[in-house]
C-alpha cells in the first residue's frame, strides 16, 4: 500500500470504529448534527474544543460570548455559561480543554480598546479560574490548543504571535511565548488561527488564513519556519485537526476541507485531498470525539443569523 492510500484508510478506518456509545444516546445511536441554543436575535459560533473523559463538547458563541456544552450522544446541547459582559466576556473564540477537563476561552477582540479580558479559563463545572488580559494593546486571540507541557498556547490574529497560558507559582498567567515578526508576513484580515501540536509533541502547527500557509513553532526553541505543503491551495484555513499523520484544514469562506499528510516534526505536509464541503454552511473550526470530528456551522455568511444553529458530523458537500 502507497503512503496516499495508507492515509486515506487510516482516515476511512477512524470514521467508522465502533465506540462506546453513552446511555443519552438517541434510539438509532449518536446524532450526526447536533442544535446550538440560539438567541432571538441570531447567533453566531466558531470554537469547538471537546472532553473525551466525560464525552463532552463546548461550542463558543461570537455573538454575547457564551458557551454551549453538549454530550456525543444527545443532539440537544444547553447554554453552560452565559455571556453579555458575565465575567467580562462580551465574544468567544478559539475553544479547548486540557486533561484535568479545564476549559480556556480565547476573547478575540474581547479586549482591544475595552480594558476587558483576553481569556478565560474554567474549572469542568464551570468555575471561573482565570480571566486575563494578554500583553499587548491590539491582540486578537483567535484559536488555543494544548501543549506538550499542559500549557495552553493562543494565536493572535492582529499579529504573528502565540501567547501561552499556565498556573504560575499558584496564580494563572499569560505570556507573550513567541513572535515571528519579520518571518510570517502580517497581511490583512485573518492572519494567525487555528493551532495544533504536532505528532512528535515538538512545535506547533498554526494555519494563516489570508496567506493560506502553515507555520511551524518549535516548542523548544521556538523559532518560526514555514511548512512546505508544496502548491497546496490553503486559503481560508481556519480550524486544524490533527490525527496521526493527517491533517485536516476547515477552509471557511472557500467551503473546502483539505486532508494532508503531515511529518511527524511538522515540517512538511503533502496534500492528499480538497472536497468541497456543504454549501449551505461556513464551517470554521472542529474537534475529534470519541472517534468522530465535530465540525462547527458558524452562520458567518448571514447578516443576520438564523436557525437552525448546529455542531455537524458530515461536513461534505453533497
């Protein structure tokens, strides 16, 4: 078998694993969508970061800053904290949990030019552990993933910089962890989003939209180089799930969701698939739960938002 077709099989194999299906699953087994709690005057989502301990899943509202929960096996999720300025969180972004099930909130432009928080981190019941300002007077943090160190590491989008969030000597603190100005060109719009680590736990791998590329932190050193996914057409990445040796890339606005082979140093990424995803939808981010991804409907292309507002498991086109 060719390293293509070993990747698509791992992919295909993933998606159809049988797996333990919790009691509140529906009569036919785990619902393929799942319904977002809207507010009358539309809403709008993009993170998603999900629990596999307790099968859980938080959904991040841009509109207000609330956070949904849901549970693998029931298509009905609930308003688990509110927002509207509750803790100071008036938007949500980027989304995630770390092993002790601690959920950390990235505020996007929360705080630029309000004094507010940049990002939240919660207890699993939903106990306000941190809520922080990032250094910086125009820092847009926009996706956050877990690190080697348990360390959670936030993009920022006005500027190509990850911010790194930790409990620090009994208090939780935020740093400026690295900055590739001078190496990741600062374009307009979108720049740095969605975030994972790579499969030998070295760097980061962090996706620039606008410039439809993906950038390389290395964990220890941290110096910035650029993936080579050789003419891979990358625009529009948003959300990145890493499997093993596969990466997929949510390209919002482009409606397409790109499949790669990563190395296992991050370094390289050699392109296995585009498909078009539902037309009908601006998918944003996405996270893997107990053997299926989550894909987020963000209603992004509607002045307007209307429902019905939902967490999909069949993102493609058909």
């Amino acid at each position: 078998m060719n390293r293509t077709s070993a990747v698509l099989a791992a992919l295909a194999v993933a998606a159809t694993l049988p797996l333990a299906v919790p009691p509140s699953a529906t009569a036919g087994g785990r619902p393929g969508t799942y319904e977002l709690q809207g507010d009358p005057g539309g809403s709008k989502f993009e993170g998603i970061g999900t629990d596999e301990r307790l099968g859980t899943f938080y959904v991040s509202e841009v509109t207000g800053g609330e956070i949904h929960r849901g549970w693998a096996g029931t298509a009905r999720t609930e308003e688990w904290l509110a927002g509207d300025g509750t803790d100071g969180r008036f938007t949500a972004r980027g989304i995630t949990t770390d092993a002790a099930g601690r959920v950390y909130v990235a505020g996007g432009p929360n705080g630029i030019g309000t004094g507010r928080p940049d990002l939240w981190v919660y207890s699993p019941r939903g106990e306000l552990l941190a809520a922080l300002r990032a250094p910086g007077d125009d820092v847009f943090l926009n996706d956050v993933a877990i690190g080697p160190d348990g360390a959670a590491y936030f993009t920022n989008s006005n500027a190509p910089q990850v911010y790194r969030v930790a409990p620090e000597g009994g208090s939780w603190g935020v740093t400026r962890w690295a900055d590739a100005t001078g190496v990741v060109e600062q374009r307009a719009g979108f720049n740095l989003g969605g975030i994972v680590v790579s499969a030998d736990r070295s760097a980061l791998v962090v996706a620039q939209g606008n410039a439809g590329a993906l950038w390389r932190f290395d964990l220890r050193t941290r110096l910035v180089s650029r993936v080579d996914t050789g003419n891979a057409v990358l625009t529009d990445a948003d959300g990145l799930v890493r499997q093993g040796s596969c990466l997929a890339v949510v390209r919002n606005f482009a409606r397409m969701l790109a499949t790669l082979e990563l190395q296992a140093d991050g370094r390289t990424a050699r392109l296995v698939s585009q498909q078009a995803t539902d037309p009908a939808r601006v998918l944003t981010t996405a996270k893997v739960l107990r053997g299926r991804t989550l894909y987020v409907d963000s209603k992004f292309d509607e002045a307007v938002a209307a429902g019905p507002y939902e967490v999909v498991t069949d993102p493609l086109a058909r």
